[in-house]
C-alpha cells in the first residue's frame, strides 16, 4: 500500500516551481488557479523573491501548497496516474494536511488557498511578534519533551507542538517559557535545544484566536468526503467524514502535528511506500521513523516522469 504526502512550512525557498512550471502544463494551470484565488501574484514571489516575504506565514502556506498541488496534477493529468488508484492514504505535516485533503478533493484549489491565505494570516496576527517562540529538541522522545515543556511553563504556555520522530520534537509557546524548556533539555541530556527562526509559536494553546478564525472559516467552507482516508495531525487517524474532518482542522492550529504516530499508524494499516509531494522535507522524516518503508520525495519534473514509469 502506498500513502501520498504534503510539506508544511519551512519547506519554501525561492525559485521553487519555477522549472516545475516551464516543464508541465498542468502545474502551470495550478500556479494559475492560486494566483486568481488569491488576486495577488503569488507564483512571481515564489520564483523571485524576495525570501523574507515568500516566508511570510500568510505568503508560504499556500506557496508550499501550490507547489504540492502542482507536483501532483503533473503526475495526474501528464502521467495518467489517478490519486485513488494508486494511494490508500493521504496526510500533511500541518498546512500539508490542507494540500492532503485538497489532493483528495475534499477541498478545490481555490479554497484551499484561500484557507491557508487566511490560516497564516490568523496564526501571525494571535500572539505578537517577539511574545512567542519555537524550538527544536534533537534528541529527545516525546515523552521527556512533554515532561521538559510542564516544568518550564511555571504558569505560561509550553507545548510539544511537533513529534516529527526519529528523536526530534519541536516545543512552542511563551517565549520565556521556551527558553526555559532549552535550559532544563539541556540539563536532560538533549543533545541540542535549537530555537527556530519563526514569526509566531504554531501549535500550541496561544494560537486559540487563530484557531476561532478558522472555525468561522471552515464554516462556511463544503468539505466534501476525501477520495481516500487522510490521517490527521492531531489524531494520527484517518478519517473521511466532512464535519469530523472540519473540527480536526481547527483543533489542529492549537494542537500538536503527531507526525510520528501518524506514520506509524500507516505503516500499521499496511502502507509500505510513502511519496511526498513538492519538497524533500518528510521522506527522510519517515526513513527515521519507519526505516522498512519506501519513502520517495517528488521535487523535479524529472522526479514525477521516473515516479509514473515506475508504476
């Protein structure tokens, strides 16, 4: 069984799509279709520059997203190769379970980029810059990083926000409380406690206003029925219900991505190849996390042609 998979942020870089886009008319359309969605000219920022606003939260969450969206119609419309044919499963590493559930068509691309135009609009604007942080614990399992977070909080928000396996958990929250957490990993036998150069600290309980925004939002929005299960960040379950998959959502701006779980989960339900989307960011998280599986990351037109030759 195999299992399609999207990057969340960090994964932009300028000139991405850019080859992607002269290669396949079919990730142009894509490129396309944002950029009207969102009345701004998007794919020119994402091929140009300049690197600090295509890393703004409201500009790189539909960036990445368009970008594993186009990958993925090139592979669909120029390969022949159909997402319900060929994958048992979607998932996404937090905005990445966006571009998931826009691959299975529970949203359109339209709305999908509106959505996370508005997601990184609503998770920058809930907790001032400078007030929060985010750090990486390398080295750590998620149990002693959840220990380390309640006793750095003393009274603030400290969280796991991400357990990207293979010894890696990203914690978030108030910044002092954060810089706390780095001082007892370190007391803990952590290998290193890496801050993390973002505008905002995701997923945790100070992204409540963010995450009221997008309950408004997701209100509005039809979901359909996936064309296959999409395992969900705050659960590492699958789920096709609309309504429950609406309420995963919003639980996840607060909650943590549990990414290692959600692997795992897969490989349990028999996926044993995993095909990531855009970017070469979560293949090698799953080599970590499940060194039997497959785990191939398609980033070039070059990489989607030997992908569907190989089917």
């Amino acid at each position: 069984m195999r299992a399609f998979i999207f990057p969340g942020q960090g994964s932009q870089a300028v000139g991405m799509g850019v080859a992607l886009a002269q290669a396949s008319a079919a990730a142009r359309a894509v490129f396309e279709e944002v950029d009207d969605a969102l009345g701004q000219n998007l794919s020119r920022l994402m091929a140009d520059g300049p690197p600090d606003d295509l890393t703004l939260t409201e500009n790189a969450q539909p960036a990445i997203m368009a970008n594993a969206i186009a990958t993925l119609r090139m592979l669909e419309i120029e390969g022949g190769v159909r997402l319900a044919d060929k994958a048992a499963f979607v998932a996404g590493h937090s905005l990445g379970e966006y571009s998931a559930l826009c691959a299975g068509e529970a949203f359109d691309l339209p709305t999908t980029a509106r959505l996370l135009r508005l997601r990184g609009q609503a998770m920058q604007a809930a907790v001032p810059v400078g007030e929060g942080a985010m750090a990486a614990l390398l080295g750590a399992d998620f149990a002693l990083a959840e220990a380390i977070c309640a006793d750095a909080a003393q009274g603030e928000v400290c969280q796991a926000a991400n357990d990207n396996g293979g010894g890696q958990v990203v914690i978030s929250g108030a910044k002092a409380a954060v810089e706390r957490a780095m001082a007892l990993a370190k007391e803990r036998g952590v290998k290193r406690a890496l801050p993390l150069p973002v505008s905002a600290p995701f997923h945790c309980a100070l992204m409540q206003p963010a995450a009221d925004a997008m309950a408004e939002a997701l209100a509005r929005v039809a979901i359909r029925a996936p064309l296959v299960p999409v395992y969900a960040n705050v659960t590492a379950a699958a789920a096709v219900d609309p309504d429950t998959i609406r309420g995963l959502l919003v639980a996840q701006v607060t909650g943590t991505v549990r990414w290692r779980e959600s692997v795992e989960a897969m490989v349990a339900a028999g996926v044993g190849e995993f095909v990531e989307f855009g970017a070469k960011v979560l293949g090698p998280m799953v080599k970590r996390i499940a060194p039997d599986a497959t785990a191939t990351s398609l980033v070039t037109a070059a990489d989607v042609e030997a992908f569907a030759a190989s089917l």
